[in-house]
C-alpha cells in the first residue's frame, strides 16, 4: 500500500470517528435540550397547578374568616349552640337564628365560587348557601354520621381540607361529590364552618394540557385527594417521599423511562406528582440522530477534502524523490537533487539521500584507485623481478650448488628469496597483517645482513594486541628499504634498525628508527608537498595519480594507507637526535 494511500486512509478514519463522536454528541446535546425543556414544562405547570390549588383553598379560607370576623354572626352562632341544645324553648329564636346566618352565607360570592357553604353545630343544620334544588339542604342530617368530623374536632380553628366524599347535606338520593375546607369555631361546642367545592370544580384545578401526563395530590397525612384517570397512586408511593425536584426513573411495572416531577404547596402541604413517560414526553422532539448526522456529514466531507488536499501534498516531495531514486545511475551520482519542499524533514531526507550519493561515488573513486595502485604495486614487483619462475629455476640451481659444496649460507639465503618473492608476488590477497609484514622484513633483512654481515641490525619488538591489523603488503618492508637506502648514504658505521608496534588511544602504531643521517630538510619539506598533493588528488580532485613504474617509495606507501584509512591515517617523517623515524599508524579495527 502506498505511503500517501495509507496516510489518507489513517486519517480519513480519525476524520470519520472524530465526525461520528461529534454526531453522538450533538444527538445527545438535543436530547438533554429537549429533555431540560420537558423538565422545565413540567416545573412551570406544576407550580401554576399548586398556585391554582392555593389560590381556590385561600378563596374557601376566606370564606370561613369572613363569617368569622363578622361578631354579630359569630353572637349568633353562639347563641345557636345554646338554643338548640332545647329546641322546643327557643323554637322561634332558632329561626331567626338560622335566617340571620343563611342571610351572610347568601352571598353572590359564594354563590358564585362554591357549592355550598354550611354552617353547623353538634345539634345539626344551622344556615347554607344554595338556591339550586341540587343544592338543598337535608335538615334532618345527623351530624355525628359525618364520617370526617372527627379529623376536624380539636384542630382549635385550623383549617382542615377534606378529599372527595360525598355530599353530606345533600338531599337523600344525592350522588354529589365534593371537596371541602372545615374550619371548628373557636367556643364551647360552637359548631363549624363547611365550605363545599364540587368535584368537578376541583378536578379543574389538576386539569394538564397532555393527557399523557399523568396527575397525583396527596395530603401530608397520605390522604390522597387527586389522582388522573387510569393511575394508581400506589404505583408513586415512593416518589412521593423524594425531595421536591424533577428526575428520570425507570417504571418498575414495566420498564419504561419516565419523567418525574415532585412539587409541594407551601400554603396547604397537599405534594404534587407529575409523571410522563418519556418516550410521551419527547415525542415532538426534532429527529435528533438526522440533525446529528448532518453535523457529521458537514464535518466529514472538509475533513476528507483537507486530508486529500494535504496528503497529495505532503507525499508530492516524496513521490519526486523516489522518481530521482530509479533514474539514479553510477553517470549521475553526483547531480545535484531538486526537490521543491517546505517541509524540514523532506529537506533532511533529501540532504541525506544526495549525501549517500555523494559517499557511493566517493568510495568507487576510492575503489578504483585502489586497485589502480594495487595493479601499478604488483606491475612494479614483477617487472623488477623479471620473471619470477625464472628466477625460482635460478634459485633452485644456486642452492643445489650449494649443497654439493656444504655452503649451507647459500641455501638459507635461496630459500628466504623465494619466501619473499612467493610472498610479494601472490596476487591472491592485496593485504596482509602486521605479524606478516614483520615476518617479511626479517626475512629481507637476513638478506641485507648477508651482505653487510654485523654492520647492520634489527631490532623488532611489536605489541601481540595489535599484530592482526591489516596494512597494504610490503610497506613495511620499503620503509626499512628506504632507511637503508637513503640514511646511511654516508655512514660507514654500524646500522641500528628499532622497528615498534605498539597500541595508544585506540590506535595502532608501527614506527621504523635507524641511526643514519637522517632527512635532508629539503627532502622532508619535498616529501610532505607530494604528501599533501597525494591527498588532495584522492579526496578533493579526485583524479588518478600516475606513479612511475619502480615507484614504490614513501609516497606510494603513503597512497596505498591513505586509501585504506583515509582521515584516521597517521604518518609522519622527522628527525631524531641519533638519525630518523617514520611513524605510521591509524585506528584499531
């Protein structure tokens, strides 16, 4: 899979979680909307309902402290209570006793607001407000089978709400149901003051614009006074004891989620349940998941858009990039690549990959000349050694003329020759390590002393840490070579060769001494410019050097390392008290 391809994908579906989430979200954003908005319906019609419910309770309240604020009634109610107490004594007194009070009651207040207002003592019916044949009074009621009664007596004057019951003072027959307010005057067995609200008239007061919801008073005594059709308030026997609030509970009858309302009048006490379910309740609610799914689809198809417009974007350096890569050959490794980018990191990588074109090309140079000098090494060796089967056959007949005549000297130095041209001469392997130059040198050395018997002698002491490090073959021998050679051009003394090997810091050292003349100052200062030229032509020209044939110096030592260990060679040529050194080394490998 593409690179761009994988980045659309990756990000195309963060863009497509990131859309959903934000979907779910809004969904749920409109829900919790809608469902505060239900909450808040129900909070207002809740109080409106209570406000009504006190309203119409303050109106019957009223009522009774009118009659009682009124002491010509209030005489007369007492005296009432006393005439009754022997009705055939007082029976016009009586009379005109009850006609007086029907007198206040008939009112068109009352009239107006109530059923009935009645006006009562232990003895029976004393005065009420009715004019409808509906609404007259039986006068033979007998008040101690008013059911209710007994709630009210001793409540010292309080007003006492009674629930639905039926029409006590009703004519027989009478199915009226009504609610009423009873307040016991305050005296010696004085009576009480009923006033009555048909039930119809009461239902009004919990009437709700949704017959979905659901409508349930209760008294603090548990009494309940109002329940809608259809609902039983056993059902919310528990939400009735929750704090006055609003919450969600979940219908254990079955299993439906409802919305809950508790309220409770501060005036009368009566606690008012609202319940809805809340499937009912959210019914006119927008199609919340469409609107959520248009926020998504308004997110989503930026986000795609964005994340297509950036990824070919941020893939175009790197498509550039690979097209440079597969038309990149040995002929064009060290162009300059172009690559149109803001981008740091497409910079970097590009940057490297020039750099890494750069060292390819390098190190074939390198390779190149290497093998160039390996090629001139070996021409070199053979073409001064003529022929090296011939000189083998040569060999073996000097030494066999030795053995015929015991000269076993003659033997030992025919067989060291042929040890060192089988080993200068074996193209097999370009180098070797420092126990094997070692081993060469001292066989080119028995040879030297053969010829300048005590005169000359070699002292080798070389570390065993570093005797497995590789060098280019025989550039020890040629330094050796080249001190015999050049330092004791004049010296008719004794030769003392020092050859070290030694580890420092990480870095191998081989250093040859001897006790010559040492170098001319101007040789030294001629041989550190070729040095220097050699270097400059393999590292920054870049170019192949020529070296003469039979040039197998310093400075073709020097190439050969330079090649091999490039910046970390180290070689110097100086001057010592007692003759020269020649010190190369680099690091361990």
């Amino acid at each position: 899979m593409k690179f761009r391809t994988r980045i659309t994908l990756g990000y195309a579906a963060l863009a497509l979680a990131v859309s959903l989430g934000l979907g779910i979200f809004y969904n749920m954003y409109i829900v919790q909307r809608y469902e505060a908005s239900a909450f808040n319906r129900f909070g207002i019609l809740s109080e409106q309902i209570l406000n009504n419910l006190d309203g119409n309770i303050q109106k019957m309240t009223q009522v009774t402290l009118s009659l009682l604020s009124d002491q010509e009634a209030v005489q007369t109610i007492r005296e009432l209570s006393v005439d009754m107490a022997a009705p055939e004594e007082h029976v016009a007194d009586i009379i005109n006793g009850k006609a007086r009070i029907k007198s206040d009651l008939y009112t068109a207040y009352n009239l107006d607001n109530f059923y009935r207002v009645v006006v009562f003592n232990r003895y029976g019916y004393i005065a009420a407000s009715a004019t409808m044949q509906e609404k007259y009074v039986d006068a033979d009621r007998k008040v101690s089978e008013i059911p209710w009664l007994k709630d009210v007596i001793g409540t010292k004057g309080r007003g006492v709400l009674i629930g639905a019951h039926p029409d006590d003072w009703g004519e027989k027959g009478s199915a009226q149901q009504v609610y009423s307010l009873v307040r016991e005057i305050q005296g010696d067995h004085l009576g009480f003051i009923e006033v009555q609200m048909s039930r119809e008239e009461f239902y009004e007061i919990f009437a709700v614009p949704d017959e979905s919801i659901n409508v349930i008073a209760v008294k603090e005594d548990g009494e309940v006074l109002y329940t809608s059709e259809g609902t039983e308030a056993d059902e919310y026997s528990d939400f009735l004891e929750k704090p006055v609030g609003m919450f969600k509970e979940k219908n254990m009858a079955n299993g439906d989620q409802e919305l809950v309302s508790v309220g409770k009048s501060e005036q009368s006490g009566v606690r008012l349940l609202l319940i809805q379910d809340r499937k009912a309740a959210m019914e006119d609610m927008p199609n919340a998941w469409g609107a959520a799914a248009g926020v998504a689809v308004l997110v989503l198809l930026p986000s795609l858009a964005f994340i297509f417009f950036m990824a070919e974007r941020l893939t175009r350096p790197l498509q550039a990039l690979r097209r440079r890569m597969e038309k990149t050959e040995l002929s064009n490794l060290t162009d300059e690549i172009a690559i149109d980018s803001r981008d740091e990191d497409i910079k970097a990588l590009t940057k490297a990959y020039q750099d890494l074109m750069l060292r390819l090309d390098h190190s074939l140079n390198l390779e190149k000349k290497l093998n160039l000098l390996q090629l001139q090494a070996q021409f070199d060796t053979l073409q001064a050694q003529i022929n090296p089967h011939f000189l083998y056959n040569v060999l073996n007949v000097i030494s066999s003329r030795g053995m015929k005549d015991n000269d076993e000297t003659i033997c030992e130095i025919c067989g060291r020759l042929a040890d060192m041209l089988r080993y200068s001469t074996n193209t097999k392997t370009r180098y070797a390590s420092i126990a094997e130059e070692v081993a060469y040198t001292e066989q080119y050395l028995y040879l030297i002393k053969v010829r300048y018997g005590e005169k000359i002698d070699l002292d080798t002491k070389i570390d065993s840490s570093i005797k497995t490090q590789i060098v280019p073959k025989t550039v020890l021998q040629q330094i050796v070579e080249n001190s015999i050679n050049h330092g004791f051009e004049n010296n008719t003394g004794g030769m003392m060769m020092q050859v070290r090997g030694y580890q420092k810091d990480g870095c191998w050292f081989l250093s040859v001494h001897d006790n010559g003349q040492g170098f001319e100052e101007e040789k030294l200062r001629d041989l550190n410019e070729k040095f220097a030229k050699t270097k400059k032509s393999l590292f920054e020209d870049r170019s192949n050097i020529e070296l003469e044939i039979g040039g197998m110096g310093l400075v073709n030592t020097y190439a050969r390392l330079l090649l091999i260990y490039s910046d970390s060679l180290v070689f110097e040529l100086k001057n010592t008290d007692d003759g020269a050194e020649v010190l190369f080394g680099a690091k361990m490998s």
